[in-house]
C-alpha cells in the first residue's frame, strides 16, 4: 500500500486502496474489499489483490478446494470461513473480462501444516490454482507446485520470504 501511495507506485489515492492487516483481514472484510472492486472497477484501471498469510485446501471432499485463510478462520472449518481460490478466480475473471480491468493477483501463502496437519497437497493445488493466469490477469504466487512458501521472524519481523524481496524489488532493490 505505501508502494501504491508514492510516485514510483502510481501515486495510488487512498480512497481506491483496501488495506486490510492482521486482525482486520477478516473473511467478510477481504470479501466485501473484493465485491467492492467488483462495484467500482471501470475500463483500464489496474486492480492489484495481494495476500499474504496461510493457504490450505480442504480434504473433506473429491473437490479438494483451495482457501487462503482470513485471520478469523477456524482450524479445518474453511467451507463457509475462508476466501475459497474459486471464487478469488471468479471474481478477477469478472473485472478482466466484464470490466476490462487489468487484474494483478499477488499471493504468498501455503498450506500451513500447524492449521491443516503433514498433508502437503495443499501447497501444490492452492499454487497451481492461482497460476492459472487467463486473459486480462497476472498471477504472481511465491512458489511453485512443488514448491513451499516460508516465513520467519528474520524477513522484517515475520514476513514472508517472497513478500519481503517483493517489497524490497518494488523499492529498488
């Protein structure tokens, strides 16, 4: 978001930026940030979406959804509790196509095995998911489907790997 705001950025406003941390990036606030793009998108805008936090998949059904999970996600209960890739997917192809927006989807996230147990199917289908770029989108994901996403406390507190060279890339490094 501080990026966005500076002249190298855009010199995004701040009323077109959603920035939801921590505690904020809950499972209706993410939603509504992106049914308010869906809302306010018009032709030629450029739609960044950037997460950072957990990614999983359920494996309760043949479907094996991908979530990436909103800081008030229950442990295993990610059906009615987290932002579904499926839909993440719906919602970009609708700005890209209906809208005509350039779409920019930025996610480092996982299958953390602390929320969802040893299984690591989760990395591979959540990463190739959000991969699959079409049309009027890009698809930046911090690993690939054989990859895994880490994070510790020395990438600026506890960022990510992938968001803290981001960051860093974005400011010139």
């Amino acid at each position: 978001a501080r990026f966005l705001r500076s002249d190298a950025g855009g010199n995004v406003p701040q009323e077109n930026i959603r920035l939801l941390l921590n505690g904020e990036a809950t499972y209706t606030a993410v939603y509504n940030a992106l049914y308010w793009l869906l809302e306010t998108c018009e032709q030629n805008d450029k739609v960044y979406f950037y997460f950072s936090g957990h990614g999983d998949v359920e494996n309760s059904t043949i479907y094996k959804l991908g979530f990436l999970l909103a800081a008030n996600t229950p442990r295993f209960n990610y059906i009615n509790n987290a932002i579904r890739v499926e839909d993440l997917n719906i919602i970009a192809n609708s700005i890209s196509t209906e809208k005509k927006a350039r779409v920019i989807l930025i996610t480092d996230a996982c299958r953390s095995g602390k929320l969802a147990g040893s299984d690591n199917r989760g990395n591979f289908l959540v990463g190739e998911q959000l991969r699959a770029a079409r049309g009027n989108e890009i698809r930046i994901t911090s690993c690939g489907p054989d990859e895994l996403s880490n994070e510790d406390p020395g990438w600026a507190g506890g960022r990510g790997v992938f968001s803290y060279y981001l960051v860093k890339g974005l400011e010139g490094m």
